[in-house]
C-alpha cells in the first residue's frame, strides 16, 4: 500500500513539470505531415492534429522557412513550377485557335483544381472549415505549399540527374514557334480551315476569298467547288488555272494563302503534359514538344517518333540538332499527327575533367568516344590515356580501363559510369631556385640548364645581399622523400670546387645575409617625440638616434640619459649575476657634454631619456558659491589647502554657509580600481532581496569628499584644512533653512529647520516611518558630504537629507508558487486518499 501511495506521489510531482509541453522538434513536424499526407489525411485535419500536440504558429512558420531553404539548394519548385509547363499560353493564330486554347486552359485548370482538391481532401461544392481561428487558418495557408512537394524534399535519395540536352524544351528563349510573318510555302498543303485568296490579273481584274471547306474544296462563283484539300500551293495553282483557264484565258490566276487552319497534334509517351494540342499549320515537332513541357525524367532525346495515318514518317534526334545544327526528323505536323516519346534506351554519366561533365543519352552502338565528343572533349588538365568505366553486369560491378586506342570501338550500356582523371600534379622536368637571385621561380631541367651554376646564368645570378658561402638544395629521392644536399655557391661559381648536376623536382634556396642573423634593432623610450623600437644602423650614436626619434621633448632631463646594452657570451658554460650594463650620459643642444667619448650604439641598445624631476604643468582647482572671486585657480604649491584657496578667491561673502561647503573630487586611475574592486566583491555577496541594487550603482569620473570648511577656516593649516590636488572644485554654498526627508516614510517632504529638534521630529513631519522601514539604519547626509547613522547620535543640521531606507520585499511569483505547488500537493493527497479508500473496500 505504501509503495503504490509513494508511486503515485511521484507521477503527481513528474506531471507538474511536463505540463504544456509540445516535444515535437521542427524534423518531427516535418515528417508528420509527410505520414499523414500519404495516409490521405486533409490539410483541415493536419492543422488540427498539430495544434493537439501543441505546435504553434510560430513552430510552422519556422518549418517552412527551413523546408524553402532546402527547396532551393536542390534546385525545385513548388506544385505549380512543376506545373508551369501544362500551363503555357499557346499562341493562337485566329479567332477560332484562340478559342481552342482557351478552352483547353479551363479544362486544365478545372482538372487541376479537382486533383488538387482530391490531395487535400476537402469538398469542391462546400468552401467551408468549421475552424475560424486565425492561428488554424495562418497554419493552413503555411502547409499549403508544403504539399505535396515535402513528400519529394524529404524522401530524395539524391540530387536530380542532369541530363544533357533534356531542358531544351523548358527554355522560354526557346519555343520553337513557327514565323507567321513569311510568304506560305509552295510545298505546304492546303486543308480545311485555310483562308485563300485567288487573284486573277491581267485582262480581267478579280480576288476571290475564301475558305477551305471541312469537305476539301473552294467554292467559286460562275465555277462551284474545286477540291484543293491535300493539295500543295503548287498543285493547288495548276489546279485553278485548269479549270477557270476556259473563262479566263488571257489573265494570270494566283492561289495564295492567307490566314493558316489550325491542327489537332496527339504528344503521347514520357513529355511533361501528354496531350492534344491545338497548334498552328506550320508547327513542328520541337514545336509541339515545347507545349507539351518537354521530356519528363524517363523520356528518350534520340528517337522520338512521329505517325501519320498509321505510318512512321519521320524519327527525331534531339541531339543532332543540339550538336549539328541540324533540323532532320523535325517535320511540319499535319492534322491527327501523333508524336511518341518513348523511355531511354541507355543513360551513361561521365564525370571528372571533361567540359560538361554530366548524364547522356547513348543510343545502343555508340562509343565512349562518341561520348568524349558529346561532353565537349576532355580539359586541359585531363589524363586522356585512359579513362575509367564502371558498369553494372546484373549482380555487381566491373571496372574497366578504356585506353585512348580502344575508345572509339567500346561500346556503352544503360547506367555506365565513365570518370575522367587529372594529370598527376608534379613535375617530369623541373628544377626551381629561391631566395636571394634576381629571377627565382621554376626552370626547365634540360637543355642548356643541367647544373647549379647554369641555373643560376639563367636566373641573371645572386643578388648583393645572398648568404654564398652556404646554400640548400632540396632533392627528391625516388621514395619521394627529401635529401638535404649542402651547396657552396661561392665555389661552384668561381670554379673551386666541381659543379653539381639538376635532376628533376630539386629545389635550391639561397638565403640573405640578413636571414642568416637575427634583425638588429634598437629601442627608446621616455621623453622623446617618438619613442619605439627602429632598425639599427651601423657606427649610429647617442645624438643621431635621439633626432632620429624626434628630439627631446620639453619635459626630458638632459642630465641623465642611461644606454642599457645587453651581455651576450654564446660561449658561457654558466650564468653569471650581472645581466645588463648601463651607460649614463647629460646632454646639450642634443650633443653629449658628459660620458663615454666616442661612444656608438650597438644592435638592441635601448635608451631611456628621463622626465626631469623639476618639470611641472600647471595644476588647477575651481572654487565657486559664496567666495569674493571665485573660478579657476592655479595650485602654487604641492601642499596648498583649502584655507589657501579661500584667501586667494578674496574669501567668502556675508551669504556663505561654510559648514556646509563641499568638495568634488576627479577619481585617479588607482582609487577607480580599488572603487570597482570593492563594488565587484560587494556584487559577489549580495543577492536580489536587497533594496539596493549594487549592480545599477555607476561610479562616474568624481566623488565627493566630506570637509568642514569651517573649521579649515579657523584652524589653517590643520587637519580639517585638507591639500588640495588638481581637478578639485570647492562649492560653498548659501545658508539652507531646510531638512529633506526622504525614502520609506508615509509621505516624503522638506521642512523647516527647527534648532535642537532630533531626527524623529522631521520624520513624524514626513508623516511618520513607512511599513517597511529599517529604522535602526535611518542615516542623514550633509551638506559637506559627510553621512552619519541616527543610531549613532547625528544630529539633523540646516540643509542636510534624513533618508530611511527599507526592508527587502519578498518576490510575489515565489508565493504564487508556493501556493500553486501547495494547491497540486492537496489535490494528489485528495487522489492518494480515494485510492486508499477503494484498495480498502
């Protein structure tokens, strides 16, 4: 009974913390309504299956943005690109195509809608959700576009195949749509729906318009019907001037065509948008291929087929019209044509250093040459010896290597894979020189360059600062790891010892001088204009590096200037106590007067130019209230005081209140630090209940110092008449008959100044202490800046500041839960009772 009683407890207490938590992460989102999608669940239904499981709209939203980042770094398009090719505008060439189109649209479009519908499971006649929140309508408009494409986002193995040639048709550039603006073809035949015009000139004068019957024939005045269907422009003349020659003898009859019928074109098999098409007389196939949205993902580019009447008439390759320029197969459509794109036969991939690596279309007979020639032949950087094939033989793969003789005879199957590699990245024939020569870089090995010293004839020689006594020539073995040979360029060039031989890949380096130690250099610093570090120079002396820094600055000393050399002794075998030696020198007009005659610098000297110790800027103070002249004044002394200040503004006037004067006070960099210091461990030991944040309090640039100027006054020179230091600003102020009273009292107020009277009088004058006040550590701040506990016996004086501080307050959210945690505590041992009582029964 007792465990059950503590399990209970326990799931209670678990609850509390998973409450209104959704715990699906963006994936999960995803792929659920991917799930419900293919179990046929309606958009409505997915909303609200969401919202159930606690995703808000704010989740959704981001889902999306995720899902269209993804959409576009693959390359798709939302259900209408994908559409975009069913949906083309057909240009028509009359009313009556126009019309045809039109209604081929709306067909489309009404299929569209009621797939559409069908996918997302709603009812076409109804329009209506029961949900009107507008979060639920937001999250549908959300997963709209979402549907059905995520289903192709999320289940994509790999990136979509680039086929050559395959988006030709997809290209709005490129339509294929046939000129109407030309004179009609005499090889065209007429056929029901072409408007003809018959001129008739020369002694008789005659146009006769009309147009071709759905029965094949022109019906002409005085001469009935003449069948032109079937005919050419050119039959169709001889034709006419057969049979009207009898009246018209002497007269010269012309056919022409005016507005061209329109065609009803069947594109059947592996196109975007199988279909019938309603063209014009002049299309093509590449025409009527184009409306149709080109060849979906399985269809063939090399044998595509037109019938007519039951016949094969012509056999299209996309690819030698791509390739060639040529046009052969692409016929003029007649009505009731039937174009039939059937599967490819054989799809092959090449890929690595060939000008358009990517999938081809190989009719059955064609060669890995042919297909070198299809990717645009191989890249500068190709290995065209041999290339590599990878072909599946039904139960796992063979490699082959097809060298440059045998392409042109090894024929391709479906799914081979042919990779082209790069040259080897290394050098059969090259040496390379370094460092110090006027013309570094790679030369040939070979020829009239052999030798060291003919390497270095042909890179114009070493330059004046080469290191020639030793140079390193890297050599590769035939393990291709590195030998290290020593080389004596003074030697070999001045023929005293014997040259050495280049082979290939060597590489020579030739350091400086300057390379060979470490960069010389000396330093000042102090009182000069520009102090630092600069290169050494050799015999360089105390007055040239001193100009060479600018000059001594007002504030240097001239009878000290120290030259610390450093000790070096790289044959010591222990250390020694002196590490430095120092020289000290006095200067004039920037010339040594005093030291070490002769005396030059060495590489890492540095020298140290002093401040003079009688050198001083003026120091100022300001005082300003009630004094005679107050203003700016200029410390004279370094223990001038404020009694000194006083006397030199005239002292105060009949208004001045001295015990109540102040002093402001700049921080110096060391009392800031030791301020901040004291205000981070004062941070570190406080918590939120305080009724004074320490983390808001802003130290500022001043502070002010507590001083009884009246007794400075009295007693000059004492210890009340405190030194004075630059930046000070003294106020002495008026006589204020007034005591603040403030912080936690019924009713903060100033009153009136009552001699005698204690802190509790003005506090009962303030309306009394507050609930929360802290009376033991009431305070009251001075005029002057001093502050002092009541507790301690302060006594309030004119113009000072009671202040009550108060105590902490508690946080109310930690009472509400409190009380929240007590609430669900009762209510499970309501739960833990009745179960008790009912293990009992």
């Amino acid at each position: 009974m007792k465990k059950l009683l503590i399990i209970a407890f326990m799931l209670g207490f678990c609850s509390l913390g998973t409450f209104a938590q959704s715990g699906m992460t963006d994936e999960q989102v995803m792929q659920f309504v991917v799930k419900e999608y293919e179990k046929g669940t309606s958009q409505a239904q997915i909303v609200t299956k969401l919202m159930q499981r606690g995703v808000d709209i704010n989740q959704i939203r981001r889902v999306k943005n995720t899902y269209e980042r993804m959409k576009n770094k693959q390359g798709l398009g939302t259900v209408e690109d994908a559409k975009s090719a069913q949906s083309r505008l057909r240009n028509s060439n009359g009313d009556k195509k126009e019309q045809s189109v039109q209604e081929m649209e709306l067909q489309r479009m009404q299929a569209q809608r009621k797939s559409s519908l069908r996918l997302q499971g709603t009812n076409e006649t109804r329009h209506t959700y029961d949900e009107a929140d507008e979060d639920f309508m937001e999250m549908s408009g959300q997963l709209k576009n979402m549907l059905p494409d995520s289903l192709e986002m999320i289940y994509m193995k790999e990136n979509k195949r680039k086929v050559f040639g395959r988006d030709i048709f997809n290209n709005k550039n490129l339509t294929f749509e046939p000129n109407m603006n030309i004179a009609t073809p005499q090889n065209y035949r007429l056929g029901p729906g072409d408007a003809v015009f018959i001129d008739i000139y020369g002694a008789s004068q005659r146009t006769i318009e009309s147009t071709v019957s759905p029965d094949g024939t022109v019906t002409i005045e005085g001469f009935g019907p003449v069948q032109v269907s079937g005919m050419t422009v050119s039959q169709a003349n001889a034709q006419l001037r057969s049979t009207l020659g009898t009246r018209y003898s002497s007269s010269q009859i012309r056919l022409t065509v005016g507005q061209t019928r329109t065609i009803m074109v069947n594109v059947m098999g592996e196109v975007k948008a199988p279909g019938t098409y309603t063209l014009s007389a002049f299309a093509s196939v590449f025409h009527a291929l184009y409306m149709a949205g080109g060849v979906n993902d399985l269809g063939t580019l090399r044998n595509i087929k037109v019938f007519r009447n039951n016949r094969l008439i012509s056999t299209v390759d996309i690819y030698d019209y791509i390739l060639n320029g040529k046009l052969t197969g692409n016929v003029r459509l007649a009505e009731n044509d039937v174009i039939v794109v059937g599967p490819y036969d054989c799809l092959v991939n090449i890929t690595g250093k060939v000008k358009r690596p990517m999938f081809y279309e190989m009719r059955r007979n064609e060669s890995v040459g042919t297909l070198m020639k299809y990717s645009g032949g191989f890249t500068g950087d190709a290995y065209t010896k041999s290339v590599r094939l990878v072909r599946k033989t039904g139960r796992e793969y063979s490699v082959y290597n097809v060298d440059e003789f045998d392409m042109s005879s090894f024929h391709l199957t479906d799914e081979d894979s042919v990779s082209v590699d790069s040259i080897i990245p290394r050098f059969s024939n090259m040496a390379e020189v370094k460092g110090a020569v006027f013309r570094p870089g790679m030369y040939q090995v070979g020829g009239n360059i052999t030798t060291i010293r003919e390497l270095l004839e042909c890179c114009e020689g070493v330059t004046e600062e080469a290191f020639i006594a030793h140079a390193v020539m890297h050599r590769m073995k035939e393990d291709r790891t590195l030998q290290v040979i020593p080389v004596d360029i003074d030697g070999i060039v001045s023929g005293k010892i014997p040259d050495i031989a280049l082979k290939p890949n060597d590489v020579l380096f030739i350091p400086t001088k300057q390379e060979m130690m470490e960069e010389r250099t000396i330093t000042i610093h102090g009182e000069v204009h520009y102090p630092g570090v600069y290169k050494y120079a050799d015999n360089e002396t105390l007055e040239d590096f001193v100009l060479q820094a600018g000059g001594l600055k007002q504030t240097a000393s001239t009878v000290k200037v120290d030259v610390a050399r450093r000790i070096s002794n790289p044959k010591a075998y222990s250390t020694d106590s002196i590490i430095a030696r120092t020289y000290s020198f006095a200067l004039k007009d920037g010339f040594v007067i005093d030291g070490e005659q002769g005396f030059t610098l060495m590489p890492f000297d540095e020298v140290y130019v002093r401040k003079s110790p009688g050198f001083y800027k003026q120091q100022n103070v300001i005082v300003e209230g009630e004094v005679m002249f107050g203003g700016t004044y200029t410390l004279e002394r370094k223990n001038q005081r404020l009694s000194d200040l006083i006397k030199a503004s005239g002292g105060v006037n009949d208004r001045a209140y001295t015990k109540g004067a102040r002093l402001e006070r700049r921080f110096t960099p060391e009392e800031r630090m030791r301020t901040e210091t004291l205000l981070n461990m004062a941070k570190s030991n406080t918590n939120d209940k305080d009724s004074i944040n320490i983390k808001k309090i802003d130290i500022g640039d001043v502070y002010y110092v507590g001083i009884e100027l009246d007794k400075a006054l009295a007693e000059p020179g004492g210890d009340e008449d405190i030194v004075l230091r630059e930046g000070d600003r003294l106020i002495v102020p008026q006589y204020t008959s007034t005591v603040k009273v403030s912080g936690d009292v019924m009713y903060p107020n100033t009153v009136g100044y009552q001699k005698g009277k204690k802190a509790g009088y003005y506090i009962n004058q303030a309306g009394g202490w507050g609930n929360r006040a802290k009376k033991n550590h009431t305070f009251i701040i001075y005029m002057n800046g001093k502050v002092a506990r009541v507790a301690h016996n302060a006594k309030p004086e004119p113009g000072c500041e009671i202040f009550v501080p108060s105590k902490a307050q508690r946080d109310p959210r930690m009472l509400a839960q409190t009380i929240s945690l007590a609430s669900s505590v009762a209510s499970f041992a309501t739960i833990i009772a009745t179960l008790a009582n009912i293990i009992k029964k």
